[in-house]
C-alpha cells in the first residue's frame, strides 16, 4: 500500500533531514487566497523555509561564473585572442618563421606572441598610461584621451540600453546627436549671453533636440504601428542629409568659408576642461556619470521606469495590467533620443567646438555596440563605453608604434558583438555551462509542497 502523507500544521516544526538536490531547488508552497479560497503554489526557496542562507561557496561561484556579466568580459578576451591572431597573421616576423614552422615551431610561436603583445602593449599605452612620458601629466594624457572619446560613447549607449529595455530598437541614436548637434550648436554661436546662462541653453537645446528627434519615432510608432527599427533607420539619413543642407546656407556657414563647417561657439557656450587646457576631457564626462546614475535610478527606483521594463517583458501584460504602453512607448524613446542628444551636445561644445557634417562621426551606431556589451544595464554600458572609447584612443598609437592597422581594432569590436549575441557559445568554449538541476522526485516535492499548507 502506498505510504499516507498527512499534512502538516504551519506552525509545527519541520524535521531535520539532510540536505539534497531536491533542498537546492525552489518548493511550492501552497497560499490561500483570502478573497475566494483558491490556492495558489508561490515560489519559496526551500533554504528559506529551513533558516539556512540560499546558496553556498560552491553556488556563488557557479553563478558568477555562468552569470552574463561573465560572458561579456569572455566575449571582450575571446575577441581579444582571436585579434591577436589576426595581428600576428600580418606580421612579417611570423611570416618568416612560419617557413620553417616545423624545424622550429618555438620561434614561429614566440614570433606570434611577441606580435600580439607587442600591439596589445602600444594599444594600453595610447589609451590608459605611457610610461615612457616625460612626465606624469604626459604618462596619463592617454586615460584623458580615453575618457574623452568615452564620453559620447557612454551618453549614446545609456540611450540604446534604455530603449532596450522597453523593448524598442533603438538604431537612431545618430540621427538624435546629429539634430542635437544642429540645434547646440546655433544656440552657440548665434545667441551671445553671459556664461552660465549660454551654456545652460546649449545643453538645453541639445537635449531637447535629440529628445523630440526620438520621441517622434515613439509617436509615430504608437499611433501607426510603424516598426521603429525602420523609422529610425529613414531618421538618421533625414537628419543627415538636413544638417548638409544647413551647412550650405549662410545661417550655418562660416563667413569665407566654402566647406561645410559652422562659425566657432562663443567661449561661453563651450565646456569648461576639467584639468585644464593640456587635456581634452571636459564637464561632458562628468554630465555622462550623473546620466548613467539616472538611467540607473529611472530603472530601478521609480514607477516610470518599472513600466518600461514591464513593457518590454511583455506589453500585452502590460496594457492588461493597466499601464499605458502607447505613452511609454513615446516617453521612452523621448528620453533615450535626449541622452543621445548629450552625446551631440558633447561632440559640438566639448571636442569640437564647432559644427560639421562629420559631428556624429560613428558614436551612433557603437553605441549600438556599447549598449550590447553591457547588457543594456547602465553602469555595464558605463563599463563598455570606456573600453570602446580605450580601444578607439589606442588604434592609433598602436599603429604608430607597430603597424598594425587600424582596422584590426575594428575587426575586434565586431567580434565582440558577433560573441555577445551567442551566449552559449562563449560558455561552451570556456566550459562553463550552467549545471543541470536534477528534477526533484514527486513524492518529495508534494511533501514540501503539504508542509507549508493551512490544517
């Protein structure tokens, strides 16, 4: 005869047993709806019902080492090996030893890593610290580079994440910092006021120019159907082929000039460098911090921001559950077109200091780039917007210092997207698949399942 089960009484205490793989899984724990006595199982981890702490060393490990913040920094090193390979491919070192490759393999693999390290080496000195400088405001000039780089990179890429995660496309981020860029820059050199003030405007305008640019393929995305990779897509060569025919006009046209550049901002409507004039870093860097700990507390810590991520896990649960998908929708391509919008106003009145058809150069589409390394959180885009921006400092001093093109650094970067993208791929490669949890046994599961129960 099978063995009965009785029920237990929640307020009697459970039994000491060991532990097993059906400990480690998560009971269901029947509830009791007070309004109609239906019950319902909610999802309690047993180690909770048992005092102890989820999880133990062994569990940590294995998630941060499974986890996809781990993937991220094993897509950056596989991309980084297999650039390595490509370095040494060209080198003429390795091509001369490969001849005798298998008299004396030892010099062919020395050669191969000498090239490699060679360039990785030149690549760290001209975007984090040269040693060999002069001094120590010479040795770190190439962090400053970095960071500058860095900062319309970070800004663009908080845009792409944030739309990520309302789950829209976000692909206009070029358009955004273009028609920001148009709109800093008039504001800097055809308004002349005093320098809080003139500044101010110009950040304004900025941020309101990529934010209408955005919020316009929110609307019409909302109101048509219309999908917004396609809309952003047709955005970015209106706003393009605007900002040239501006160029060509006398309003946006340097006086004298016959190519397409723009009077330089008045003094007060530019960014004030952070330490002094031997660097290029500017106020831009520090607005990127404070807009990474926004987005990060827009997400996570208010009301707007929990719509959007609902909306992007699954707007017809939304819309059930009462929130206004149309409106979010809107607002938050309004407000990642403003945070690309930054990325403009950065570009024109803190590297720049004027206006060109070049303005948005590719920070746009790596944003792209930058938003997938970091996993659309903020602080992860934060994170890969400062190594993107190292790797764009850096190709040019390792290509002084070793001949190794520039597009090597390219190809690196595509590979990390190529590695982002497939997961499982990057952990089957590092053996680092998640393990399997054994399914807990029936009669187990409807003991655990009794023990938390009503009598």
């Amino acid at each position: 005869m099978p063995e009965e089960h009785h029920p237990k009484h929640a307020d009697q205490p459970a039994k000491p047993h060991e532990p097993s793989a059906a400990a480690e899984e998560t009971a269901a724990v029947v509830a009791v709806d007070t309004a109609g006595g239906a019950i319902s199982p909610s999802a309690v981890p047993a180690t909770a019902q048992s005092g102890r702490l989820p999880g133990g060393p062994d569990t940590l490990m294995r998630k941060i080492f499974t986890g996809s913040g781990m993937v991220s920094v094993l897509a950056v090193l596989l991309a980084l090996i297999l650039g390595g390979l490509l370095i040494a491919a060209t080198d003429e070192r390795v091509a001369t030893t490969s001849g005798y490759l298998f008299a004396r393999p030892a010099d062919f693999l020395s050669a191969v890593w000498n090239a490699a390290t060679r360039s990785y080496i030149a690549l760290f000195q001209g975007s984090v610290f040269n040693p060999r400088g002069s001094s120590l405001a010479v040795q770190f000039a190439p962090l400053m580079e970095t960071l500058t780089i860095a900062t319309p990179l970070i800004t663009a890429g908080l845009g792409v994440a944030l739309a990520f995660r309302a789950g829209l496309f976000n692909i206009g981020a070029q358009g955004q910092i273009i028609m920001a860029g148009i709109l800093a820059a008039w504001v800097g050199f055809a308004l002349h006021l005093p320098l809080g003030l003139h500044l101010l405007l110009v950040l304004v305008a900025g941020i309101v120019g990529g934010a209408l640019w955005g919020g316009l393929v929110g609307l019409l995305k909302a109101r048509t159907g219309a999908h917004e990779v396609i809309l952003t897509i047709m955005f970015n060569y209106i706003a393009l082929y605007f900002l040239r025919y501006l160029l060509n006009t006398p309003a946006f046209q340097r006086p004298g000039e016959s190519n397409p550049i723009s009077p330089i901002l008045d003094p007060t409507a530019v960014y004030p460098q952070i330490f002094g004039s031997q660097y290029r870093l500017h106020l831009g860097f520090i607005l990127a911090i404070a807009a990474t700990v926004l987005v990060w507390w827009l997400l996570n810590r208010s009301t707007v921001g929990f719509e959007f991520r609902a909306v992007g896990a699954n707007p017809n649960a939304a819309l059930t559950a009462g929130i206004n998908v149309s409106r979010s929708t809107i607002l938050v391509m309004a407000i990642a077109g403003a945070l690309a919008g930054m990325s403009g106003v950065a570009q024109v009145a803190g590297t720049e200091k004027v206006l060109t058809d070049g303005v948005a150069a590719t920070y746009g589409f790596d944003a792209i780039t930058v938003a997938l390394l970091g996993r659309s959180t903020p602080w992860g885009t934060f994170a890969a917007g400062l190594l993107f921006g190292a790797f764009r400092a850096g190709a040019v001093q390792m290509q002084i210092q070793t001949g190794t093109p520039i597009d090597i650094v390219l190809v690196v970067q595509s590979l990390i997207v190529l590695f982002i993208a497939a997961p499982p791929l990057v952990r089957a490669i590092f053996g680092l698949n998640p393990r399997r949890k054994k399914p807990a046994k029936a009669g187990k599961s409807q003991q655990a399942a009794t023990t938390g129960g009503a009598a």
